[in-house]
C-alpha cells in the first residue's frame, strides 16, 4: 500500500498558504521566503531528491504545472512523478504524466493507495489536505513550521481552532 505523507511548511498558527495563493485578501503571500535560510534549502532538497508520486488540489496544480517545467534543474523528480489532481473542473494537462480524480476525493484516493508505486506527497493543498486528515487517509506529516505567527483571521486551509480551556 502507498503511504500519503502531507509535506507542507506551516506556521505555529497553521497558516501554509503561499506566494501562489495571492488571491482572497491573504496579506501575507510568499511569508515562507523571508524566513528560508541555507538549513531550510538543504532540508527541502533532501525531500524533493526522494523519488515519489504527488496527490495535489487543482489549484496547487495549476501553479506547479505554470512553474515547475520552466524550473525542474532545481527539482527535476517534479518532471517524471505523476501528478495525481483532486479536480473536478478539470480533465487533462500537457504537463505529463498527469491524472485527473474527479468526484469523491477520498474514495478516489483510497483507490490510489492500493496501487503500486512511490508514496504520494501532498504539497500545498490545504482544503484537499483537510479532506484526507478527516477521512484518515495521511499516513506521516512532514512538517516545516516557522516560529513565526501570521494572525488568527489569516487563511490556514481550514483547520481545526485552538481554543483555551476555562
């Protein structure tokens, strides 16, 4: 069975929307950037050296297949990992190999763990990255999380509120 690994950077308030999420109001876009320092790079190239598949929402998709083919010196497994994408607004892609899951994501995905191949690596993707975690389908979490916090009204894919107790 294929694992599914979540590998996002985060920080401590839950925030791991990014530079290509520059939609919806988010003041903070491309935060990750002003805190990667040489440490950070050599962490994120041992990650993106590891041969796997990637499980991405269409929207995370959309900015990788815009950038990474132009870019892939610096992650040349992005060329030749399949790219499995939660849509349903779309059906195909010239950057290949590509594969489109339409419909009930988490069945969808229970399927794909049952075949054989690398683990898939969820990247970005926060609302499908909720999907799976309320549906037990993320098998480790490789996290990066920043000290830093971005503010509690500022988009966090969805997750879970931490409230004091009284």
């Amino acid at each position: 069975m294929r694992k599914i690994i979540a590998c996002e950077f985060l920080t401590l308030d839950g925030v791991i929307q990014n530079e290509e999420n520059d939609g919806d109001g988010f003041k903070h876009r491309g935060w990750f950037f002003g805190y990667a320092d040489e440490a950070t790079g050599a962490v994120v190239q041992e990650r993106l050296a590891k041969p796997v598949d990637l499980l991405l929402g269409r929207k995370t998709f959309d900015k990788f297949e815009e950038y990474w083919p132009t870019h892939s010196n610096f992650w040349p497994n992005c060329m030749t990992a399949t790219k499995y994408v939660a849509s349903n607004t779309r059906d195909s892609s010239d950057w290949q190999p590509s594969i489109f899951l339409s419909g009930d994501l988490a069945e969808n995905v229970r399927k794909l763990r049952q075949t054989n191949g690398p683990d898939l690596h969820v990247m970005g993707s926060a609302d499908m990255l909720q999907t799976l975690l309320r549906n037990d389908l993320v098998d480790g979490l490789d996290l990066m999380i920043f000290p830093i916090t971005l503010g509690p009204d500022e988009k966090n894919g969805g997750g879970p509120q931490i409230e004091e107790d009284e």
